[in-house]
C-alpha cells in the first residue's frame, strides 16, 4: 500500500487547494497548533501541508516483523540529480508543473545517501556496486563478488576469493530468487545476484580455469539459487551461427547452446512478450526470459513483441509468489544508465519513468507487513542542471527566465554569454561536446552510440585520440532540445559519458526499512536484507 497521504498532498501543492484539513482531520492537534495558529503564514497551502506532514511523520511506527520477501530495485545510474529530472519529467507528462511531483518510490517512508565508492575507484562502475549490495562488502572496480583479494582480469584471482551473495543465503533459508534486468541479463547489475568473477567483460567467455557469467547463470539455475532470470542478452547464450530463427545474433565462441542446456535440464524458456505469457510461473521449474540479442530496447523504443521492465517484473513477482517461505528478486532498469552514457535525456528520462511505473505495480502487488521494498540507485553519472529556470521550466527544454509576478516561467529564453539559449540539463562530459577536434572543427561530434561504446566508457579508454580541439556552442532551439535523438550539450569530448562519483538515495518501505537513516555506505544495504528476512527470522525462533 503506498503512502496516499503524501501524494495527496503534493497535489495540492499543484492546484493551490489546501487539503491538509481533510488530511489531518483525524490528527489530535499539537501543542504548536494554538500558537502558530495566528501566524501570517497559517493559512498557505504551504505551512498548511508541513504540518500535516508533522502529524504523520509523529504517528510512524517501525515495523519489526519478519521480511518474508526482499525486493531491491536498482534504477542503474539514477542518482540524486538523475531522478530529480525523471520526477520533474514525470510530473509534466501528467500535466503537472513538475517540481511539486512525488514519485511512487519517494512516497515510501525512509531513506537515506548511499556513499557509492569501491575499494579502488572514487567513481564507481556497476560491478562493485552491485556486488556490495548482495554480499556485504565493497569491491574492486570491474570485478564481481570477489573479496579486496581478487584482481581485476586476473583469473587466478578468483581462487579463495568468491565470496558468498544474499541469494545463496535466501536459497539455504528456503526462498526462491529472481533477477529482472533490461539490461543483458549478463550485464554487471543483474550479474550482481548470481556471478563471481574477475571481470564484468566476461559475459560470453572467460579465460581458461574461470567460467563466463552466462555460464554461472545457468549452473545457478541448476543449482536452485536462480529460480526466474528475465533480462535481455540473448547472444550471451548462444554460439556464433547459431540457428535462433532471427531472435538473437551468438556471441559465444565455443560452441555451447546454454539454452539448450537449460530447457534440458528443466526449465522454461521466454524469448518474447508471447512466449513469456505462455511461459510455466507455478514455481515448479526455472524461467530463463531472454528478450534479444544485447540490452532490451529504450521503453520509448520498444516494440509490442517486448515485454516492458513492468511486465517482467509481475512475471518474476508472480512465480515467486508460489514459494511459501518467500522470496528475493532484485529488479534493475539498466538503460537509465546506457542514456546517459549516450548524453541523451529524453531516453534516460523515459526509462526512469518506467522504473517508477514497475515500483508502483510491484508495491501493489506486494504486502508492507511482509515484504521489505528497497529501491535504490548504483551510481550517479556526469548530469548537471543549468541557469536560473523559471518554474514549470520544461526539463527537457531551454531554460526560460523567472516570472517575477507569477508562478510560472516566463517566455524568455535565458542566454549565455555568447548569446545563444542554453538547455536545462547538459553533461560535463560525454559525445554531446561543444569541442570538436581541430581537423575537423566545422563539424558536429558524432552522437551515435553502441552498447560496446556505452562499457568501453568503464575503462576510461573511449577519448579521441588528438587532444587538440576548438569550436563554439551550437546554437539550439526548443524544438531541437526536446527531440527524443536530441544530444545535450556537454563540456569534455568522451565518445561515452561517465559515472559520476557523488551520492545516491535508498528509499525503503516495510519490515525493518526504518534501518535505513542518515548517510550509509553501500554494502550496508545487504545488512539491512539481511537482518530483516534472515537475522530477524532467527531470532523470532
């Protein structure tokens, strides 16, 4: 159930209705009620919904019960700027002025910062970060659930070094575990749950003496710790050549079909939004869903035959759901992240309101009393927010002047000192940049980008080679700033825009969320899962 109330009254923050008596009609008044009563400020919708917001926030009472379930969604990429933009987005797209809006995720009770660090990078990659949130510990850059011991590509590394994740311990206490990605099923975050490895690069093959991570996925689903996987990343299961009837392009070198090997070894098998319908969910054998050959498609771009991130995230809700003595599913939208990588607002603001879509299905589907709902972010990316807008300033747009007697923004596009509109958001880095190289200053930077563009980024290796650059801004116009191919401007020339290394947000709702407080290092987030469904449990016994 989400918390009604606080929607509510961002609403009227919209409207300019006051709605806090309704609200807090049942509330017995506070002692400041009498004397703050006569205030010139008391009957503003403002002060108004503060105090209603008082009386709620004093009527909170943790809840201590037993987490049956354990639901951590991962928006890759949405840090505290990121989600600023996809909360102001989605409130416009509803009709909003967009600051006011409240989404579904911040309505839940308690939050905290997350420090995002790994044990060697001040900027984080996805690999560490989700290592840390299933097993405990921090990481190193590039490597997966590997100890401060193992070494990045160095296979030998993984020797006495794998350490043990949450969905291994949730298995040995009687749950089922789901991991749902649009990214690669493959991919870093995702991998998180089930994969130990010296590098997050080695999906389809791996040297001799380790194993890939699509390999380590389908050992696992034999194994029972992975019960349902749903991503994208096809390829990652399939020899080059391979016959799939079009569906996905083999990635492998080394002849193995594992898809094969694990409808063979009893599971169900999902490559579209038809065959996930018709896919076994009672929970008696695994479901592998891949939807195609690399990441899934941008929400905005998806075609019917492909299911969105809130579809397979009831699906792995409705298989685990068969398991009595509950669950673990982690739900990632990977390509929050890939967009901004790209320099693209529009896609990474679209996928991020998917993301809140699926929160909001996946908390009504769910009990407070019994599931703990952790929704969280890995990193943060280079995104910045430009000028004195006007409220109401479209996110995607050129920032306009302040209304100095209204609310609204006014017509007027602010101008830089070159003379020329600038938008919103901009990136400090990435391909939308307003350097070009000398050869070829009259030219724009090229702004296509490809997934192995998108991860070549991680290494840091994707600058062009001259370091001799010029030009001058490109002027740009409303229209072309709110186009969905649009690149925002950007400072540094990256053909990949970069993480970033400042902090995200942990929202949380349900048993034991109330542990989350104040400013938390990422690897505590496994201790919060930890204590609430298995810690708890035991001592409840």
């Amino acid at each position: 159930m989400r918390h009604l109330l606080t929607l509510t009254l961002t609403a009227s923050l919209l409207t300019g209705t006051a709605l806090a008596q309704d609200a807090g009609s049942n509330a017995a008044a506070s002692p400041a009620d009498a004397s703050t009563a006569t205030l010139p400020q008391a009957n503003s919708v403002w002060y108004t919904d503060a105090q209603v917001r008082i009386q709620e926030m004093l009527a909170r009472q943790p809840n201590t019960n037993r987490a049956k379930n354990v639901i951590l969604f991962v928006s890759d990429g949405n840090g505290v700027g990121t989600n600023f933009a996809v909360r102001v987005f989605d409130g416009q797209s509803k009709g909003m002025l967009g600051e006011e809006n409240v989404l579904p995720y911040e309505a839940f009770p308690n939050t905290a910062l997350v420090k995002t660090y790994n044990i060697n990078a001040q900027t984080p990659d996805s690999a560490p970060t989700a290592g840390a949130m299933n097993t405990g510990i921090k990481q190193r850059f590039n490597t997966i659930n590997l100890s401060e011991d193992g070494r990045h590509d160095q296979c030998a590394s993984e020797e006495g070094n794998k350490l043990t994740t949450f969905a291994e311990m949730a298995t040995e206490a009687g749950k089922s575990v789901g991991v749902v990605s649009t990214a690669r099923i493959t991919h870093a975050t995702p991998a998180g749950v089930y994969a130990k490895t010296a590098s997050r690069d080695w999906e389809a093959s791996a040297p001799e003496g380790c194993t890939d991570i699509a390999t380590q996925l389908v050992e696992q689903m034999k194994a029972g710790v992975v019960d349902i996987a749903l991503g994208g990343g096809g390829g990652m299961f399939f020899s080059e050549g391979a016959d799939t009837e079009g569906a996905y392009a083999g990635k492998r070198e080394d002849g193995k079909n594992l898809v094969e090997e694990a409808t063979s070894a009893g599971a169900s098998y999902a490559y579209n939004a038809e065959t996930l319908k018709a896919a076994d969910m009672s929970g008696d054998k695994p479901v592998l869903g891949l939807f195609g050959s690399s990441h899934m498609s941008y929400e905005v771009d998806r075609p019917d035959s492909e299911p969105s991130l809130t579809d397979i995230s009831l699906a792995a809700l409705d298989y685990l759901k068969n398991n009595d003595q509950g669950f673990y599913l982690e739900i990632e939208s990977g390509r929050v992240d890939h967009a901004n990588h790209d320099g693209n607002a529009y896609r990474t603001l679209t996928d991020g309101q998917e993301f809140a879509r699926a929160v909001a299905a996946v908390d009504a589907a769910t009990d407070d009393e019994d599931t703990l709902i952790i929704v969280t972010a890995d990193h943060e990316h280079a995104i910045s927010f430009n000028g004195y807008c006007g409220r109401g300033n479209p996110i995607l747009g050129l920032c306009h002047d302040v209304d100095p007697n209204g609310i609204k923004h006014s017509d007027t596009p602010l101008l830089a000192d070159d003379g020329k509109p600038y938008t919103v958001i901009g990136y400090l880095n990435g391909p939308g940049s307003v350097l070009t190289p000398m050869e070829t200053a009259e030219t724009v930077p090229p702004t296509d980008q490809t997934a192995d563009a998108v991860e070549a980024s991680v290494t840091g290796d994707a600058a062009p080679e001259t370091e001799n650059f010029s030009g001058s801004r490109p002027d740009v116009t409303e229209e072309e700033a709110t186009d969905m191919d649009y690149i925002q401007q950007a400072l540094i020339p990256l053909s990949s825009e970069t993480h970033s290394g400042e902090d995200v947000m942990v929202f949380a709702k349900g048993p034991w969320a109330h542990l989350f407080d104040g400013v938390i290092e990422q690897n505590y987030i496994f201790h919060v899962m930890n204590h609430a469904a298995l810690e708890a449990a035991d001592a409840a016994q």
